[in-house]
C-alpha cells in the first residue's frame, strides 16, 4: 500500500478525534441551545447547568466519531459514516430529548408552531452533526487525504 505512512495515520487519527471535538462543540452547543429554547417555549423555566452543557457536548462528540474517522474515506465510506453518525445521534436525541414530553403536550397552544419549528431545527442539527465532523476532520488532515504519490506532482507521460 503506497501512500500509507506512520505520519499520515498519525495525523488522520489526529483530524478524526479533532474533527469530533469541533463537531462536539458545533452540534452539542447548537443541541443544547434548542434544548433550551424548546423547554422555554413549552413555559417552563430552563434550568439547565454547566455539568450538563459539557456533557451534551462530550455526548455530541463520541457520537460524531464514525463521520469524523470517516472523512478521509472514498464517497461511498465516507457517505456510510455520515449516516451511523446521524441515526446514532438521532436515537440519542429522540430517547432522551423527548424525556419530559408531557410539558411539550401540556404547552399553550399558541406556543406549538415554535416548538414544532425548534423541533426541526433540532433535527437539522442531527443531520449537519456528521458533516460538520466530517469537513473538520478533512480541514485539520490536510495533505493527509491525499495519497503521497499524488503529491509528488504529475506522473511522467508515456513514451
């Protein structure tokens, strides 16, 4: 195998648990802010702290490492590891997320429109988890995601 060197694993593996951090960051932050918003819109007051915030962020980023280790693959990898990451993430979210579902029931009506719409938005961030892992992971490779033999420059024409 031509291209693969020590230095070049040492780095993707460096870019994946890099890119599950930013995507830990990006996704739990973006989760956690939803969270929050939704709890508000349903009238009760948000009492979430610190403890809890790093953990959704922690959660966030192990969820996120099947895209990020991914991110370096051919398409059709790369493509498999974005969607592990988001049924993952999404089954996270919709067994624990929807824990207190009574308060979203129980919410003034006028209300329902904004938590449906925090709802999905909370669902595109379950969707994006993956890729944002995955760009970063690509971001922090670098040179890493290309073979060494297509960095040398162009291959000598046939004679």
């Amino acid at each position: 195998m031509a291209g693969i060197t020590g230095r070049r694993v040492v780095r993707v593996l460096a870019a994946t648990v890099g890119g599950a951090v930013v995507a830990g960051v990006v996704g739990g932050g973006a989760a956690r802010l939803l969270m929050s918003l939704i709890t508000i819109a349903a009238a009760e007051e948000s009492t979430f702290t610190l403890v809890g915030t790093l953990a959704v962020l922690m959660v966030f980023g192990v969820l996120a490492v099947p895209a990020a280790l991914t991110a370096t693959a051919p398409t059709v990898v790369r493509v498999g590891g974005r969607w592990v990451t988001a049924l993952l993430t999404g089954f996270g979210v919709a067994t624990t997320g929807f824990s207190d579902g009574a308060a979203i029931i129980l919410a003034p009506d006028s209300r329902m429109t904004l938590i449906a719409v925090l709802v999905v938005g909370f669902g595109a961030v379950v969707a994006a988890h993956g890729q944002i892992a995955q760009y970063a992971s690509r971001r922090l490779a670098g040179d890493a995601t290309r073979p060494a033999a297509a960095t040398t420059g162009p291959e000598p024409a046939l004679a």
